[in-house]
C-alpha cells in the first residue's frame, strides 16, 4: 500500500489539537513525561542554534562574496532591501494594530504557563559558543573564504552546511510536532492556554492582510519602474501563488514561478537567473511574520521594545533569510538565534514562535515566490536589454 506523508504544517496542527484535547484530563505523571522531552528536546536546540547560524550564513556569505557578477549583486540587494522593507512595514503595523488585540496590561509570562510542570530529569547540553559568537566567526569565515578563494575552506563549509541541513530535516523538524504538543499539553494542563489561542487568531488575520499589501506594493514599484499594469502582471503570478500554498515550498515552485515570470514579459535569461536564486535570498513575507509574531509575543508579555531594538533585529534577520536552509520552517529555524540573543526570547517564547510561524507557513511561502516575480521584473528592466544582446555573464 501506498505511504500516505503528512506535511509539517498538518503536523503541528494536529500537535496543537491533541495537546489542547489532553492537556484536559491528562494526570501529572503523563505531562511530567512529555516536559521531560520538552526539557530535553530545548537543551538540544539550543546547542544547535549557533552551529546552525555558523553551518548556514558562513557558505552564504562566500558564495555571495566569490560571485561578485554585477547582476548577482544588484539581485541580493534587491532582495536584502525588500526583506528589511517588510520587516519595517511589520513592525508599525504590528505596533498600531496589535494594542487594540492584545492586552498587555495583564501580561502573560510564558514560562509561568508551563512552570507548575517539572520534568523527572533533563540532561544538560551547553552550547559550544554564544549566538553572536557564532555570527562574527560566520562573518569572517565566509568573507575570508570569498577573499582568498580558498577550496578546502569552501569545501570544508558547504559539507559542514550539508550536515547542518540534514540535522535539521531528520532531527529538529520530525521532532517539532512533539516539543510543540507538549508547549500545549502544558499550558493545558494548567489552565491557560486559551487567552494565547485567541491572540493567535486576531494576529494570524492581521499578518495575512500584510502579504496581500505587501505584493501589491511590490508590483506597484515593478510596475512603476518597468511602465506595466501591476494588477495584471500579479494576477498573471496567481498560479505561482496558489501552488506555494499548496506545497509550502519555494524550490517546489520554481518551475511554475518560472512561467509566470516570462508571462509578465520578463526574459527567459533574466527569469531562468533570478527565479532559483530568489527562491533561496528573497523572504520577505517569511520576515513579515517572524516580526509581527515576535511583536504580539512581546507585548502579550509586557516585554518593552522599541523602533531601534526591532531595525537591528530586522536587519541581522534579513541575512539570516538569505541563509535560511529551503526546508518547511527552515526561515524560523534560522531567526532562533537573534531571536534569543537579540529580542531576549527565552524557551516558551521560542516554541511559540516556531508554532506560530509554521501554522502560516504557506501563507509566507506564498508571499515570498510571488515577490519574487516583482524582483525578475525589475531586473528584466535594468539588464534585460543588455542580456539580449550580449548574453552578459550571470
């Protein structure tokens, strides 16, 4: 019989479900087994977070660096741009909306929702060197790397990043819908769960409202520069759109993306050179909501933030995303570094991120290979005419 595979995002779900559903009549010995996991499973993490930023950005940055093409550049500007833009635009949203749907007067501290449950025992993983440690050593490995073109080097740091990308396939993200259900089975089990769920659905609307402003905003700046209507050129990448949500998946959705883009009368050298490679640097709807969901968790806190704490964060976080592996939840996974050392997110906070996020997964994938439609079109319109001629080197 065929092997019927559950996707990630059906996963947490599910997770999401039976830990509310359980967490009712569980008795404590029950929960206490899933915070032993939970205590386990957050140790682990933690000791990967800064090999995951260091096996990630140290190749992306030399790759970047060693490809110094005209085009290449101008493409990662663009994209890098465009993700700090809607991490901006996130954040005076978040912070005009979200105080009139979430109450931050009675502030609800993560750790207290699970700290009645002790696990039996945890085991102590300490992680080999601090986050922003690992960044800066990210930092000048890759750009050394560029610089002397060294191959052991880049050898050496692409199989380092193919072992930290299978770590994350086989390991963490199998194990997500798990460590997720207990966070719930917890907060269940002592009673309250229900306020966060509601706070949930309030922002999960408001961050679906971002996307869609987002490309339209995107298609009115491609538009504007490359003089076309930018209602049709998005309604010609709808297919590309409604495929990212079905499949949750840049990569999956290049050849679809692909078409489209030539659609909107971008060039099959441009296209076939910016599509893949946007798939992999442009997350802009995926930094949308990695900051409204760190907002409304802030302030669902009571934490103090302000504009200049969320521009460095937005910031460091847009090249966290060209980093970012192409798996499902491979974008929060990479952000869990500056997420703690950065805007202070502890444990709880953490789970609840990666839940949150993954619940809109589609959503954001969708956002992000219909932006990248926008991207091709202005690259068509500043190289495309040099490309048709010339053939110039991508």
């Amino acid at each position: 019989m065929k092997k019927i595979k559950i996707g990630l995002l059906p996963r947490i779900i599910i997770a999401i479900a039976a830990g509310l559903l359980t967490g009712l009549f569980f008795p404590q010995w029950l929960v206490r087994i899933a915070a032993t996991f939970n205590a386990i499973f957050s140790n682990l993490l933690q000791f990967l977070i800064p090999l995951i930023i260091l096996g990630l950005v140290t190749p992306a940055i030399a790759d970047i660096g060693k490809s110094a093409g005209k085009i290449l550049l101008v493409t990662v500007l663009i994209a890098y741009l465009d993700t700090v833009f809607s991490g901006c635009f996130s954040y005076l949203t978040s912070v005009t909306i979200f105080p009139h749907l979430i109450d931050s007067g009675q502030g609800v501290d993560m750790a207290e929702l699970t700290a009645t449950v002790d696990p039996y025992f945890t085991i102590s993983i300490p992680p080999m060197m601090e986050v922003m440690t690992s960044l800066v050593l990210s930092f000048m490995l890759g750009l050394g790397i560029a610089f002397f073109a060294s191959p052991y080097m880049k050898k050496m740091a692409d199989e380092f990043n193919d072992i930290i990308v299978k770590t994350i396939e086989v390991v963490i993200i199998p194990l997500l819908p798990v460590y997720i259900y207990g966070v719930f089975l917890s907060m269940t089990h002592t009673g309250q769960v229900m306020r966060v769920l509601m706070v949930f659905m309030a922002i999960i609307g408001v961050i679906f409202a971002m996307h869609i402003f987002l490309l339209i905003f995107q298609y009115c700046i491609a538009g504007a520069l490359a003089r076309k209507n930018p209602f049709r050129m998005l309604l010609n990448m709808m297919p590309a759109y409604f495929t990212a949500l079905g499949t949750s998946s840049s990569a999956a959705t290049i050849p679809v993306t692909l078409e489209q883009t030539r659609k909107n009368g971008v060039s099959p050298e441009i296209s076939g050179f910016s599509v893949p490679l946007c798939a992999t640097i442009h997350l802009s709807g995926s930094t949308l909501k990695i900051v409204a969901c760190a907002i409304a968790l802030m302030m669902m806190q009571g934490m103090s933030f302000n504009f200049g704490m969320f521009l460095g964060f937005i910031m460091m976080l847009g090249v966290m995303m060209v980093a970012a592996p192409g798996v499902p939840g491979g974008a929060i996974m990479a952000a869990l570094g500056i997420l703690s050392s950065m805007l202070g997110f502890g444990e709880q906070e953490q789970a609840m991120m990666i839940a949150l996020y993954i619940t809109m997964d589609n959503f954001g994938t969708a956002c992000n290979v219909t932006g990248d439609g926008a991207i091709a079109v202005v690259l068509d319109r500043l190289f495309g005419k040099k490309t048709s001629r010339g053939r110039e080197s991508l």
